[in-house]
C-alpha cells in the first residue's frame, strides 16, 4: 500500500515516517510533500493509495488538497492532522469524503490508532472493495442490504441501534457522516446524476455538521434515508422503463454508426455502464450489447442479400469499422464468413436468415 505524507513541518515528516511501523499494514513511502502543490506532482507519478496531510500548509493547504482528491483521485483515501484549534475548520473536509483525522500532538497512543486504521485500509484494498469507510464491515452490510431491500423497518433499527447513537452524540461524529455517504453513493446506484449528486451531498454535510444534539441528528438521518428508499421504490416501476424505451430507440436509430456505443449511451444518460446493463437485462431478458449487436447484424443480413452492395460497404452500413472484425462476430453469429453468407443465399440454400430474434 503505497503512501504519502504532507507537512510543510519537515521535522514532522520525519518523526511519522519513522515511527510508523509499515510493515503493520503493508505500507510503503511513496514519498513527502511539503504543500499541497507537490503532494499534487507526486500524485501524478506514484499514484498513492493514501495521503496523510497536515491542514495549516502555505500554498495549498490540506483541505484544497482533500478536495483536488475528490474531485480526481476518489480512489485515493485522505487522512488529515488538525490543530485543536482547527476542528472547525476540519469539519468541512467532511465533505471530501476524508478518511479520518489525527488531532495534534501526535502521540505513539494516536500513532497506533493511525496504524489500525492504515491496517483496516490495507484490508479493504486487498480485498477489492468499493472505498467505504465505516466503523466495522458489519455495520456497512447490514446499511447496505437494507437499501437494496428497500426495508425501512431495518433501516430504522439500525438507526436507533446503540452504536450508531452513541456515535451521534460525539462531535466529531465520523459514523454519521458515513452514513450519509453511503445514502449518497446508493443514489449514485440508482443512476442519479453524478453533480447534482455532489452538490447534495456538499449542502448535506453543511445541513448535518449545524446539528448539535442526538435527536436532531438521527432525526435527519432517518429522513434522509426514508425519503431516499420511497424514491428507489418508484424507481422500480417507473423510472426504469423510460430508460429501456429511450435505449432502444437509441441503439435503433444510432446502429449504424461505427462511434456509437454502450457507453456513450450510459453517459448521454447520466448512468453508470453497470446500472444501464442492469436495469435493460432486468426489463427486457436480454443484454444490452448483445442487443446492439443483434441489430448490427440484422441490418448486415439484409444488405448481404443485395449482391451489388460490396461487403466492406455492409460493414459500414452494419456499424462497424473493421472488415475483419465484421467479418469475425458475423462469423461468431452465423456460422459462416458474410461472403459464405452471401452465396448461399444467392444459391437458394437459405430459406430464412440465421440470428437470433428481435426485440419487439
């Protein structure tokens, strides 16, 4: 796990360099930046896993920093070291999805917590999962597998439970906080668009750090999620059918063109590649790209039975670019090359074109 540290403090770097014990959490120093101008340029060339910044930096500060991952490394994790004076401050790199935060003077106690978290990071990694931060992997599941159920009475039980209660009434709060991020990355799921995304978690984090008291926060919480899973229990029966309708009207008209694809359809639509595939399989049986392909390969059937069209012309007009990639998947779905094709059909040994049926 490859990592850099930030602090314009060099004495700092030093000290936390060598007092981690990387070999805890297979940890590697991809290198320390002094501002976050060159935390930047290493960015760009290590490609860390994980930045441990100071806030107060000249330059570019921490939380600049914390935003410029946000916005183009999500898959890098930031850490942050505060002042005590500078909580409020830090509240807002909430915002950013930051990691977690060490509250100067660093001690060999806040160290071990660092390593523990750096440990439980070096876990997720390995293991492949999405970039979610929570208190334990449990907890994580059981927010999860309530949104996907759509079950409010588990979702309530959950809130209600007493690790996330007892979570809500620290201030620094860090499981609330999480929580809100996981309603906002399930958003992102049900296909939602990725900047109104943005802008709602960013006004919702402001909403929820003015929050002082347990109630008011669970209370918000509970609203948040209640609303979100009345939304995606629509989404099941209406939302999803315009998508397909608009698919296939797109792929019907846009076959032909060599440039078109899934996944410029997926982004003219403000959808993830996976939740388009899905949501198409779900409402039609069929996969989208053998869909597009079976279209392609209808319209290269007919135009094969006009002999005076030559074939690198069927190719074009089929929606490739390539003769022999034509001629490979025309292959793969037929049994035989388009110039077999061709003649047979001319011999009067097909009575029918092969393929597979159409989507009405």
């Amino acid at each position: 796990m490859k990592i850099i540290l930030v602090d314009d403090d060099r004495f700092a770097l030093e000290a936390i360099s060598h007092m981690l014990h990387w070999e805890r959490f297979d940890g590697e120093l991809a290198g320390c930046a002094t501002n976050g101008t060159e935390a930047i340029a290493l960015l760009n060339t290590q490609h860390p896993d994980v930045v441990i910044s100071d806030i107060r930096m000249p330059d570019m500060d921490g939380l600049d920093l914390a935003q410029y991952l946000y916005e183009h490394c999500p898959d890098t994790r930031m850490i942050l070291i505060s002042g005590h004076g500078e909580f409020e401050y830090a509240q807002r790199a909430l915002q950013y999805q930051v990691t977690d935060y060490i509250l100067k003077p660093i001690t060999r106690a806040k160290l071990n917590s660092l390593e523990d978290r750096l440990c439980a990071i070096q876990k997720e990694l390995s293991a492949d999962v999405p970039p979610w931060y929570a208190c334990d992997e449990e907890l994580r599941t059981r927010v999860s597998e309530a949104l996907h159920r759509g079950d409010m009475a588990a979702m309530g039980e959950l809130l209600i439970s007493k690790e996330v209660f007892r979570s809500l009434s620290d201030r620094r709060d860090v499981l609330g906080i999480q929580l809100l991020n996981y309603l906002f990355l399930y958003q992102d799921e049900l296909g939602k668009d990725r900047t109104s995304l943005d802008a709602m978690r960013q006004k919702a984090m402001v909403e929820y750090w003015k929050l002082t008291t347990q109630q008011e926060r669970l209370a918000y919480l509970a609203a948040q999620y209640y609303d979100l899973m009345e939304y995606a229990e629509t989404c099941k029966g209406e939302y999803s059918n315009p998508i397909v309708s608009y698919c296939l009207r797109a792929i019907r008209e846009n076959y032909h063109d060599s440039n078109f694809n899934i996944s410029n359809l997926a982004d003219t639509l403000h959808l993830s590649l996976s939740y388009l595939s899905t949501v198409f399989k779900n409402v039609t049986g069929q996969n989208i790209s053998s869909y597009l392909s079976s279209q392609r390969q209808s319209r290269a059937r007919e135009l094969l039975r006009d002999p005076s069209i030559p074939i690198r012309d069927v190719c074009s007009a089929s929606g490739y670019d390539d003769p022999r990639y034509f001629a490979k998947v025309f292959k793969k779905h037929t049994g035989m090359t388009p110039s077999e094709f061709r003649n047979l059909y001319a011999g009067g040994a097909l009575e029918a074109m092969p393929g597979e049926e159409e989507l009405p």
